[in-house]
C-alpha cells in the first residue's frame, strides 16, 4: 500500500491452496476512494469488499483443476446413477479461508456406508463388504472476498455450506451442464457433534432452498439394525456350535491318542517278554503312580491346553519331520568310522550288530518316544547306507529259538566230562538228545533266545557262541555215541 498515492495497491498472493488476496481492513464508509488530509491521516476508507476485473463471476467458486478431477475420477465410475457399479467411500476435505469455512463431506456410493461405521461393517462382514475408502482436497475462491462474512452470522455460513455442497455435487455428475443430474449415493456434511454415544457423527444434507438439515434414511436403518442383529445372533449361534464339534473332535483326539500310547505301551512290554498278566499289573501300577502317558484324557479338553497343543500340534509335526531312524543311530548307537568299515568286515572277531536286533532296538525307540516307524528293512539298509555308510552283510544260519544255553560259557568244558548213559539213551538218538537238551539247555521266550547250529562270533566281539551241532556231537563223542543225524527239522 502506497502511503503517497491516494489510490490502494491490492498484492495478489498465489500458493498451493490457490490465490490469497490481501485486503486492507480500516473500518468505514461504503464505496468512498481514500485521500489524506495535511497531517497525513486517513479521511475515508473505500469499501470492505472486492470484486476483480475481468468479467470473472461473483461468489465462492470451486477451483477447475479439483472439479475436474473430482468429475474425471468418480463421475463415470462410481456416482452415476445408471450404469456405474463400483463403491466408495469418498472422504472430501475443504480448507477454510477468507469467505468460507472448512468443512468436510463425504460421498457415499451407497448410503449403507452412511448408516452404518465403515469399522462396525469391516468387523460384521470380514473386511469383505467393506468399500476402498478414498480421500480428497478441494479449494475454494471467494471471488467477492467477504472479509468477515462469516464473523457471527450463522446464516452466511450455511449459505457459504450449501454452494460448496452444490459444486461439489455438480463436480460429480455424469453431466456438469445439466442441472439436477441424480447421483449414485448421497452426498452429505459431516456435522461437529455426535448422534448417539456410539460416536456416529451428524450428517446435513441440504434442500433445494439452500436450507441445511438433518440427513436420515430410518427405514434403511432400521432394516440394517435388524440385519446386524441377525448377523449376531446367527454369529452367536454358529460359534456355539463349532466349539461343541471342536470339543467332541478334540475329546476324541485325546481318548485316541491315550488309547495309542497304552497299545504302544503294551506292545513294548510284550516284545521285552512280559506275560500278559504282568503286563496288566505293569499298567495297573504305572497308571496308580500317575504321570502324563498313564493318565486318562479328562472330559474337557480346553482344561489341559499344554497337552491338547502337543497333541494337536506338536506331535504330527514331530512324526512328519523328524527323520527317526537318523535319530535312533545318532542317540542309541556307536557309528565306526567309514575307513574302518572296510577292515572290520574281514575280521571275523570285531564287534557287530545283528540286523534284528538293530530293528527291535529302534522299534522301541521309536515306540518310547512317538515317533514315525520305518518298518521296510531294504529302506532301513538304504537309510543307513546313506547316512553313516553302513552296510549289512547277509548270512545264512540256522538257529534254534526259543532254547538257550544253561552255561553259555562253560557248557564246553561241561561236556567234555562223561556222566552216566542209561541203556534207554543207547537204543535210541532221541533219548540221547533229550537228555542232553535236559542237561546243557533250558527254554526261553525272550526276544533273541536262541542258539546257532554252528558256533559263532558273538556280536560283542572276540567271543565265539557255541553251536549246538559241534557242543552235540563233543557231547554224544564223550558219552561213546554215534554222533546224531542234525540235518533237517525232523530231529527236533
């Protein structure tokens, strides 16, 4: 502003929010240009308000880029009212300035939004009816630049409200030359207040007149509310069901896996050669003395949640990548090295293991802790190649089970001393057997009770087992008797 000239200077500002025009505020008369006296003070100031040249029309007018992207993005997809079919939430945001208030409204392609919170409706629908909610800046111009316009007076406010509503409206129309063009949904002002304690806040709508009122659909609501209603009672419903087929699913997890455990208990016991009454008095006492594998399943069970996860969870991750058999040789057995392999094959009195007896070993291992059986001994013998580079030499023996030695270590010495023949052992070779069976052996049902026809090198190493065919014949040779016919099964 020029002190000196008489005429008033108006800067003219322009920035992202569009243009700022400065007005000198003094207060005063209407339409009178300024002058100074002598004394250099202001006689008169011109009026409050200003109209710019050029023909531009008067009042608040929205800015042409934001309408013409408001109308480009929303018009032909989500607001008219014939053919479009997406939805969204458009949250349409207005920065106050100098004629006009800030505001905020909010499109709607379907007026459910409106009614109902978009989080209420993520939470009843699973995210699944929930709209893409959009979010936009439109400016506005005061092309009169009503200085204090709004200063008290309620009625320019609502005005100044209603024109931004129409423009916007207009901006989303499939026609912006067409007046009264039906939109998609419902365009409304989002109050300061709420409507009930549920933090819904009030929405205007604006009439014809320009008269701002409440915005309200009760009969949608009402069939909304009953539709929530229904959604929570058949929720409700729903959930109680599914935790009763939970519990019976679970409840029969539990009785099957204790059912499991006990048969996988009993199976050990027998394979260790306990008879099967000691084995009900085994589990009789192993279930009195508690602990997790004798205790039964209780009726519910959610109260045992540890377990149930084990169960559930834990278990068939366990069996399904927990590889056993390498389990087995890396806890349970001592691996030679690979070079050393090769040496201990051709010496007759190094340490070995039967292959039966690996497999019963690691069967039990397996039963004790729950794991996945390998029961395929040409997979066991891959396995072991594999991994350790063990391999398994197979023999041809001839055994018989379920007989043992009385003094495996001495029943050579023992023989070799002659005793007393009856005339019966004499007619006979029959008899003969069975008095030596009756002097050197017993009977055994243990697992891997038995002795080799031929003597053996016993698995610990630098032992031989006795056979029973050259023990026989030291016998029957000491006792001055022709050495018995062991061929076949029919002696036996």
């Amino acid at each position: 502003v020029s002190a000196v000239s008489p005429v008033l200077s108006v800067s003219t500002m322009h920035s992202e929010h569009g243009s700022l025009v400065l007005t000198l505020r003094q207060g005063g008369g209407m339409s009178q240009r300024t002058t100074l006296d002598s004394a250099s003070t202001w006689l008169s100031t011109r009026n409050q308000t200003w109209s710019p040249s050029g023909g531009r029309p008067s009042g608040m007018r929205i800015d042409q880029a934001d309408a013409t992207h408001l109308h480009e993005k929303y018009a032909n997809t989500h607001a008219c009212a014939d053919d479009c079919t997406e939805n969204v939430y458009l949250s349409i945001d207005v920065v106050g300035g100098a004629g006009y208030p800030t505001a905020r409204f909010v499109y709607a392609s379907n007026v459910a939004y409106l009614l109902l919170d978009l989080a209420h409706i993520r939470f009843l629908t699973l995210n699944m009816l929930t709209p893409p909610i959009h979010r936009e800046r439109v400016r506005f111009t005061d092309n009169d630049c009503e200085l204090d316009a709004l200063q008290g007076d309620e009625g320019a406010r609502v005005r100044a409200l209603a024109s931004m509503h129409a423009q916007i409206r207009k901006a989303l129309q499939s026609s912006v030359y067409a007046t009264n063009v039906p939109i998609r949904g419902e365009l409304v002002l989002v109050g300061d207040t709420f409507d009930d304690s549920w933090g819904t806040l009030a929405l205007f709508n604006f009439g014809n007149d320009g008269e701002m009122q409440r915005w309200a659909n009760s009969a949608l609501r009402g069939q909304l509310e009953l539709a929530a209603i229904i959604s929570v009672i058949c929720g409700c419903l729903f959930g109680i069901a599914l935790v009763a087929i939970l519990f019976r699913l679970l409840r029969s997890i539990q009785t099957a896996n204790y059912s499991r455990s006990q048969a996988m208990r009993q199976v050990v016991l027998r394979k260790i050669g306990i008879t099967e009454e000691n084995i009900r008095e085994t589990m009789n006492s192993e279930r009195a003395s508690g602990g997790p594998d004798s205790e039964a399943p209780m009726w519910n069970p959610f109260s045992q949640p540890f377990i149930l996860i084990a169960q559930v969870f834990i278990r068939p991750l366990r069996q399904k990548f927990i590889h056993s058999l390498a389990k087995f040789c890396r806890e349970r057995v001592q691996i030679t090295e690979s070079e050393e392999n090769e040496e201990r094959f051709a010496d007759a009195h190094a340490p070995f293991m039967y292959m039966r007896t690996f497999c019963r070993e690691y069967e039990f291992f397996c039963l004790e802790r729950d794991l996945k059986i390998e029961d395929d001994r040409n997979t066991i013998q891959r396995e072991l190649i594999r991994l350790h580079n063990i391999r398994v030499q197979q023999l041809l023996v001839r055994r018989i089970y379920g007989l043992v030695w009385r003094d495996p270590q001495g029943v050579e010495s023992t023989v070799s001393s002659a005793s007393t023949v009856s005339s019966a052992m004499r007619e006979g070779e029959a008899a003969a057997l069975a008095e030596f069976v009756r002097q050197h052996c017993k009977t055994s049902s243990l697992p891997g009770a038995f002795i080799d026809m031929e003597t053996r090198p016993d698995p610990s190493g630098g032992l031989l087992r006795p056979g029973f065919r050259p023990v026989a014949f030291a016998w029957f040779k000491v006792h001055g008797l022709p050495p018995p016919m062991l061929h076949g099964t029919d002696w036996a």
